[in-house]
C-alpha cells in the first residue's frame, strides 16, 4: 500500500494556544493518520479523493497506456508495470525506460488534456472515461474520447467544441463525475 506525506501547519490563535503541526499518513483506501506533534493523539479522517486525472480501477492514468507513446511514435502502446511513475496522484505506466525518462523531465507536455476524460464529455460540463484508444493530438495536447462516434461527433465542430472544453474545464476539474451527473 502507498502512502503519501501532507504536512499542514496550525496556528491556534485563540486562548494563546501555541501552533501546532500535524501530519496525514494518506493510504489508498483514503483515510488518513492524524498526529498531532503537540500531542499523542491519532484518530483516523476520511480523505476527498482527487477527481483531477481519470483513473481506472488500479490507479493508473490512461488505463495503463504510454503518454510518452502517442508523440513519439503516434500510436497508443500499452505500458508496462516494471516502468512506472506517481505523478499528480496517479499511476503513469511506460512502454519502456526512455519514455519515462522523457515524461519526468516534462509530464505537462505529454498528460493528457482534461486530465484524460472524454473530450466531448468534458464539452458537454460531464466527466466521462476517456478510452486512450481513440485519440487524437491537437497543438501539442493528447486528447481521449469516449468512443469513435463520440470522436467523430467532436470533429464536426472542432474548433467550437474545443472552446467550449477549455472554457468547461477550469469548472469540473475537481469535481467528481457523480458530482456533474447532478447538475
């Protein structure tokens, strides 16, 4: 199980208390170990899970699939999972060590757009699974689509379509796609 390390500091302004520092111990299973330095206290507190990248069920970005790939060699080449990198709270998976090598040098030039869901999806305010099967890239940016129909539907108005992404992104970014179906 991995874990990562959030310090936050405290400053308890109140009754003159002195500022405390506590840290999470976040695990997958998204609770996390309070320790407060002031005290020996530890309780457990659920954690907001990160809605910014499209992962699938074993935590990977782009289901597994190189980003590195779809520039270098203009294909979609599945990763490997001896080749990988945590980066923006997901799992990156490389076909091989110069991919990854490339990526950590510069991983905002190879993530995917939308932080991997469907293009058109995001076009319409929603978050749905990109497939990284059926892609394009645009000015530099990997995109994903649900499908080929939903790929070809984006493509009829590209430019339009576009806009409206970019404009809808800044607002569902951290929202969960159960969060959009509601709206």
């Amino acid at each position: 199980m991995s874990k990562k390390l959030i310090v936050v500091g405290v400053l308890a302004v109140s009754c003159g208390a002195v500022g405390a520092y506590y840290y999470h111990t976040v695990s997958q299973d998204k609770t996390a170990d309070v320790n407060l330095t002031a005290s020996p206290v530890k309780v457990k507190t659920a954690i907001a899970p990160v809605h910014t990248v499209n992962l699938d069920e074993q935590g990977r970005a782009l289901h597994g699939y190189d980003p590195v790939a779809y520039f270098e060699k203009e294909s979609p080449i599945l990763g490997n999972d001896k080749t990988t990198l945590s980066w923006n709270n997901a799992t990156w998976q490389f076909s091989n060590e110069e991919n990854l090598a490339r990526f950590k040098q510069n991983p905002e030039q190879f993530k995917p757009a939308n932080g991997g869901f469907c293009t058109f999806g995001v076009v319409l305010g929603k978050k749905f699974d990109g497939d990284p099967k059926v892609w394009m890239v645009k000015d530099k940016q990997l995109y994903v689509f649900l499908n080929k129909e939903v790929r070809d539907k984006f493509l009829q108005d590209e430019e339009g379509n576009m806009e409206k992404a970019n404009k809808n992104w800044p607002d569902i970014k951290e929202k969960s796609p159960e969060e959009l179906e509601d709206e």
